[in-house]
C-alpha cells in the first residue's frame, strides 16, 4: 500500500499535498455527480432547449460576475480558509436542493436559482484551491503536482462521477444532491488539516480591491504567454460552450441516448483523459509546449465538425475519447505554464483573471447554443463551433510561439 502511495504521489511533493489532492478528489467526485444530474434534473422539469441551455448558463456565469473579486480576496485571505467556508456554504444548498426535489417542491426555477448559487461558491473555492498546489510543492515538481490533480479530476470527476449520477437520479432525483453535500462535506474535513506557509496580507497593507484586481489585470496584459493563454480558453470556450450547452438534448435527441448513456458520454471523455496522462511525459519530451496547444486546438475544432456531422453513438463515443485526451493534456500544460510564471501574490488574482476567460466564453457561448438550437436545431450550435473555431486557429495560429518561452522563472 504504501508503494502505491509512493508511486501516486511520491512523498518529495508532501504530507500537506497529499490532504489537498485528496480534498480535490473527494470534492471531485461529488462534483462529478452533479455533471450528469443537473442537467438531467432540468431536463424533468422542461423540455424548453433555452431553459436547459439557461441552466449551463447560470452556472457558469459566477465566475464571470465574480471571478475578478474572488481573486482578489483569494490573495488577501488564508486560502484554506476561504476554501472550507465556501464549500460549507456549497454543503447547505445542496442538502437544501435535495430535501426540495424530496418532497416534490422544486420547479425548475428554484433549480435554476441553485445553480447560480453553487457556481458562485465554486468560484470562490476553485480560485482558492488553485493557489494552493505552488504553495505546498516547489516549482520543478508543479508538473507533476497538476497532473496528479488533473488525473484525479479525470478519473473522479469525469469517469466515476457522472455514470454514478446518472444512476442515482434514475433510482431517485434527491439522491444525486443528498451525496454530493456529503462529499464536499468531506473535503472539507480532508483540507481542514492543511498548514500554508504565512501569506496573505494584513488589514493595514491593503491596497482598495479595484486596485489589487487592475493590478493583477495588467501583469496579464503585459505577459505574452499568460495573455495568449487567456485569450485563447476565452475564445474557445465560446465555441465549446454553445456546443456543450445543448450536450443533454444532442445526446438524446440526435443519438437516440437515454439517461445513463448521457453519463457515459463523459465518462469516454474521462477514459481518453487517462489516455492523456499516460502520455503525457512522452509527449512533453518530444513537442513543445507551443505545438501541442496548436495540435489541441485542431482537435478541438474537428471534435465540432465531427459530432455535427455524425447521427451514430459509437461514432460520437469515439470523438467524446479522443476529445477527452485533448483535454487532459491541454489543461495540464496550460496551468503549469502559468503557476510558474506567476509570482506567487498574484497567483489569486492571475487565476482569476483566466478564470473569466474560461467562465466567460461559456457563459456568451451557451447563451447562442440555446438560441441556435432552439430556432435551427440541436446541431446548429455545434456547426457554429466549428466554423468559429476554424477561425480562431488560423487568428492566434502564430501567437502561440510566446508560450514555448513561459517556462521561465517567474516575473514581477
């Protein structure tokens, strides 16, 4: 057992690492539940493909009303802190939500409500959570660090979380909700036993809010890679937001899927990013950091043309696991390139600022898939992603060259 341990994670990142990766995993799964359950709870309550696309919308738009001020506040406050008092608040209405669909009083406006209400404790707890793996482990070990984060979110959060919901919400609505507040319950026992090292700032040295975020805006602004990275998760989560925002009724509609084959759609995608994580280490000795996102983008962009296309789950399936590796190997380069340029009192706030190009792009994305499938059918939103991609790539195609030159110390 212990060999196991060691070969997961080795003990050169640490005993206070080992609390946040096992926090991040145990949150993970619950979150994952909630993939495949949120959508399918909205789906019980209308068959309206705006109102199923509104649901996406309200959960990511969060970050994007607030993601600037939790970064802020994630580099004023101790982050473990932040962390446990969020997910204590993300506890409640989840253990509300459930009690609600319980006893049949949940239409799907008090649903739309929890969403909001979720994601906007999430963007406090994600940012938050994000600052505290450069904290804990030293620079040359991030890599590692985030790809064991990554692996467990994959297998976590997009493996075994969404077929799990999926099954529960078949067995009954409440369940999904009733153990999801149980396992963010958990992590927050499990990052309760986390030291940081001193950091943070004390009332005194405080600079207004407004200030602190315009500072972290600019650091962004003026670093190349950190920039193009931003720019880049901005612009194609338009394109995958209106695709995505619409998964739910594409799978049963187009594919002919019912509830647990919806689950399973994700958890091909979580078996393509195990996939990536095995070659992973090989793949980073061989291409640059700079071409393997300019090969994930093109991946990106065929996974749109692709699933317009096809009318056939196995096809589909397919895409979903080849897409998954994508995903995977984009995520832990992106994140590692940015930890280690980012000095480590901006981390909060830099974090943030990708944040809402993240959330942002998904929130204006979902918001045309709803309207496209609504007025020209469930496919419409992925044709859109696909030509709006397309040209993105050709756009940023030489921009990219900055990020192979971010693997450097970090700036102030």
């Amino acid at each position: 057992m212990s060999r196991l341990l060691e070969t997961v994670v080795p003990r050169r990142l640490g005993v206070p690492f080992r609390w946040v990766l096992a926090s991040s995993w145990t949150t993970n799964l619950g979150d994952g539940i909630l993939i495949a359950a949120g959508p399918l709870l909205v789906a019980a309550r209308t068959h309206d493909a705006f109102v199923v696309a509104l649901a996406a919308t309200l959960q990511w738009l969060p970050p994007l009303l607030f993601g600037l001020f939790a970064g802020a506040v994630t580099d004023r406050v101790d982050r473990r802190r932040l962390v446990i008092v969020v997910d204590l608040l993300r506890c409640a209405v989840l253990a509300a939500l459930a009690a609600a669909v319980l006893v049949d009083s949940s239409p799907v406006w008090v649903v739309l409500v929890a969403m909001f209400v979720l994601g906007t404790a999430e963007t406090f707890a994600d940012n938050a959570s994000s600052t505290l793996v450069p904290m804990l482990v030293t620079r040359d070990d991030l890599a590692l660090a985030n790809a064991r984060i990554q692996a467990g979110f994959i297998t976590v959060n997009q493996l075994a979380g969404p077929p799990i919901g999926a099954a529960l919400f078949a067995a009954g609505q409440a369940w999904p909700m009733a153990v999801d507040a149980l396992l963010v319950a958990g992590g927050v026992v499990l990052v309760s036993r986390v030291v940081l090292p001193p950091h943070g700032r004390e009332p005194a040295e405080r600079t207004h809010i407004r200030a602190d975020i315009a500072e972290g805006c600019r650091w962004v602004w003026h670093h190349a890679a950190v920039r193009t990275l931003v720019l880049t998760i901005l612009i194609f989560n338009v394109t995958f937001g209106a695709a995505w925002s619409v998964l739910v009724l594409y799978a049963t509609q187009r594919l002919g899927l019912g509830a647990v084959g919806f689950g399973l759609i994700t958890t091909v995608g979580a078996v393509g990013g195990l996939v990536g994580i095995a070659c992973y280490g090989w793949l980073t000795a061989r291409i640059s950091l700079g071409n393997l996102l300019r090969i994930g983008l093109i991946i990106e962009t065929l996974t749109h043309l692709a699933l317009a296309l096809t009318t056939t789950a196995w096809v589909a399936l397919l895409v979903f696991f080849v897409f998954g590796a994508h995903a995977f190997v984009w995520g832990a380069t992106s994140v590692t390139v940015r930890q280690r340029a980012v000095p480590m009192e901006l981390q909060g706030r830099v974090g943030s600022v990708n944040l809402v190009g993240v959330f942002g792009g998904l929130v204006i994305g979902s918001t045309i898939g709803g309207v496209l499938a609504q007025h020209h059918g469930v496919t419409a939103p992925f044709w859109f992603a696909f030509f709006g991609s397309a040209l993105f790539v050709v756009l940023i195609w030489n921009q990219l060259r900055h990020v192979a030159h971010a693997d450097a110390e970090p700036t102030v």
